[in-house]
C-alpha cells in the first residue's frame, strides 16, 4: 500500500489559507476532525506557526472556533511521529518492517496514546500513512 493521495475541499483550502496568513508558516497539509484542525508545517517552519507565547494558535482557536494543533512535517519518520505525539513522549520509537513500536513505560502515557477505543492511535497511524509506507502503530 503507497501513501494517501490527499484531495482537499473548499473548506479546508480556505482553512490553510487562513493559518498560512496569520503564521507566516508554510502548510503542506491539513486533516480535519470533528472539533480539531490538524496542520502540518514544513520543516523548521514550527515556532513561526505557532507564535509568540502561542499567540498563532490562540487566534486561530478564537477565529474558528476548533482545536488546532500543529506538527512539524519531517522525512524522518521517528522524527514525525514525536511531533505528531506531543506533548506526549515515549522512551523509544521502533521501527519493525512496516510495524512502528511506541515504547513508554508510563501507563498513563500509553492510555492517552491509545485513546478511547484505540481512536487516538487510529488518528496518528492514519496521519503518518499519509507519509510513510507503514502498515500500523503499536504501543507498547
């Protein structure tokens, strides 16, 4: 399986180019769920996204009234995934064939990576197949 070719509509064409106006920062995607917008920014374009103190976000929050959260976009895929996990850290990333461990020894570090019915680790494994010739995400 090759990664997800990404078709955006209007609404979400509009939303990147809201975010792109009021950060400055270059988006190469944008995923949205229910009450949360999803941008993805190109390498070292993070801080500049996110602004002074968050100032970036907190105004996107109030203009579009959902929850924003920002990655910053790398080829290395260990490197991604702790973007796309944070705040959340893990002891180690493994990568096993098309299989990806996320080891924690913190049991409440493991519930929140796995979510409710596993709704949290299906986000994040769906958002790095966008990228990565993957098959799953493991936590571990």
């Amino acid at each position: 399986m090759g990664r997800v070719t990404k078709k955006y509509n209007l609404k979400l064409l509009n939303y990147i180019s809201f975010f792109e106006k009021v950060t400055h920062a270059e988006v190469k995607d944008c995923i949205e769920d229910e009450d949360k917008l999803i941008f993805i920014v190109m390498p070292m374009h993070l801080r500049r996204a996110l602004g002074k103190n968050g100032s970036n976000i907190k105004q996107l929050n109030n203009e579009l009234h959902k929850k924003i959260k920002v990655v910053e976009y790398s080829d290395d895929i260990k490197e991604f995934i702790k973007s796309l996990i944070m705040p959340l850290k893990v002891d180690d990333i493994e990568e096993d064939g098309k299989v990806i461990k996320l080891k924690s020894d913190d049991r409440r570090t493991k519930g929140l990576l796995i979510g409710k019915n596993a709704h949290n680790l299906r986000e994040y494994e769906a958002i790095v197949k966008r990228y990565f010739d993957i098959d799953e995400i493991k936590v571990e």
